[in-house]
C-alpha cells in the first residue's frame, strides 16, 4: 500500500473537517442566543431537535425514524413527547426534554457545527459495520472460505446458463492496458469510504446550508431557493438509505458468504471446486507485489468475502 496507508485515511479527516467547516452556521454565537432566548415556548419546542437538519422548520425535517413533536413542550416540562413513524407504524415516545441544554458549551458548537452531528452519526454507523465485519474475518474458519467458493461458482454457472458470463473477457481486456488497472482498482477501493463522504458533505450543504443562507436574505421571492426544494427531507431520507444498505450487506455477506472472482485464482487451495475455480483464468490484481491494494481493503479485520471486490 506505501503512501497510501497515509494519505487514503488523511483524506477522510481532512474531508470530515473541511465538510464540518463548509456546512457550519453562518450566525455567531450571541446571534443564536439572543434569538432563542426571546422567543416563545413554541417556536423553542419545535425547534430543539434541529441540530439534525441545521435548523430547518419543523414542517420541513425529519428525524431519523420520522419523529415530530406531538404538541408545544414547556422548558421545564422534564420529558418531551413525540410521535415516531417505522415501517407505516407510528407511536409514541417519551426522551427526556434538551431544552434545558440548549446554551451549554457542547450545544453552542453543536449549532455553529451542526455537521458534527452527521460526522458522530455516520462513526457509529461505520464503526457498528466494520466490529461486525472485522468479527466475521478474525472468525473465519476454512469451511466458510469453501462455501464462499461454492457460491461463486454457484453464480458462474446460473451466468453462464443466461448467457451473461462476461468477467473473465472483461478482465482480459483490462489486463492489456498495465496503465489503466492499477487506477480502476484504487478507484474502486477509494470511492467506498472517501467517496462516500464526499458525497454526504456535499448534499448535507445543497439540502440544507443552501436553504439556510436563503432563507437569510431578505427580499428573496417567496419560494425561491437556491439549494434542493425537497430541503433536510432529502438529505435524511439518503441517510437513511445508506445506513439501512449498510445492514442488509452486513447481513447477507455474513449469512451468504460469495468469493469474488480474482480469488478462485488462490493457487493454495486444494480440491475439485479450487481446480475449477482456477481454470477460469481469473487473475487477483489487488493481492501481491505488483497488486493495486487499499488501506480499506488490505487489513486484518477486512472481510474478502463480504464484499463485491475489483475482478
């Protein structure tokens, strides 16, 4: 990996920090307090779970199970009642009131940097994924590697009955351009987690910071805007999608393990299933001296048959 064990997991800090530099609040602290302060014990009910969508109204976000306030909460109510909407069933939840927290030190970052909020969120998603995967490959037994093999040629066959069994012809292509592989298969280890970020940074600011300054200039036509017209709701809906993609592979990779192709080339493997698995002429362009390996899919706890890899 050289250079790249260094500067692939740089990039994710300084994209991180500059994405919670370039969605921060534009209003000073004095600014938020003194607003807040002088406002009514409605306007502070609907607004004290906002750090979410950057201050976004009430009737424009989301929470993260599609929560809304049942009614106005008084400050000094102990606990704030909402409705939660899951899968077409809503209820209702009791969590204690924040209000109370709302000019402390941690909730005045938290509302000049509300992408912070995001950055926490997406920690505990990454990290909640990669304990489970890091679980399933210090786990690894043999007879899980040959089912992972059984299932990949489980797969070739059903392709090769539908006629759409292209790999092998698509790797050899690429493999006549020396120049070209070693990129595709760095993109296609970058992109997972540097990319993915890139992406929620970017649609958090066109979702919700671009709404925000709108919503600040005066004289601006009633309805324009110049980010999404969709608003937080957007964005909290593609996060949502992202975090539940990222359970139903954990799931499925765990409870229906499948070998890439580049690794039915494992020259070690012993069997019928290895010597058939091998005459396909597949070639492993990520593992080895001249492989094009990543930080993020060259280590201890990477599980290789848990995930879709570069063939």
């Amino acid at each position: 990996m050289g250079a790249g064990a260094v500067i692939e997991p740089l990039v994710v800090i300084v994209l991180l920090f500059g994405g919670t530099w370039i969605n921060r609040s534009v209003a000073s602290f004095s600014t938020r307090r003194y607003s807040r302060r002088n406002s009514n014990d409605l306007q502070r009910a609907t607004s004290s779970d906002s750090l979410e969508s950057g201050y976004s109204s009430q009737s424009t976000k989301d929470g993260l199970l599609g929560s809304r306030s049942r009614s106005p909460q008084s400050p000094e109510e102990r606990w704030h009642k909402r409705q939660v909407g899951l899968l077409g069933l809503n209820f209702e939840v009791s969590s204690p009131n924040t209000i109370v927290f709302q000019d402390r030190s941690l909730s005045r970052l938290l509302r000049k940097f509300p992408f912070l909020v995001e950055c926490w969120y997406w920690a505990l998603v990454y990290w909640t994924y990669q304990l489970g995967r890091a679980f399933t490959a210090v786990t690894l037994k043999d007879d899980t590697v040959e089912v992972a093999r059984r299932h990949a040629l489980q797969l070739i066959v059903i392709e090769e009955n539908l006629g759409i069994f292209w790999e092998t012809l698509i790797q050899r292509r690429f493999l006549r351009q020396p120049l070209v592989m070693p990129w595709i298969n760095w993109i296609y280890s970058f992109i997972h987690i540097p990319g993915t970020i890139a992406f929620l940074v970017w649609l958090y600011y066109y979702t919700t910071v671009r709404n925000r300054i709108d919503e600040a200039q005066p004289g601006k036509p009633r309805g324009a805007v110049s980010g999404s017209p969709a608003g937080p709701l957007l964005y909290q809906a593609r996060r949502r999608t992202l975090a539940v993609c990222n359970l139903l592979a954990f799931v499925v990779f765990t409870l229906w393990p499948c070998m890439p192709p580049r690794l039915l080339s494992d020259p070690t493997a012993d069997g019928e299933e290895a010597d058939l698995g091998r005459s396909y002429g597949f070639v492993d362009t990520v593992h080895g001296i001249n492989g094009s390996g990543s930080v993020w899919t060259e280590n201890r706890f990477c599980n290789q048959y848990g995930k879709s890899c570069p063939t």
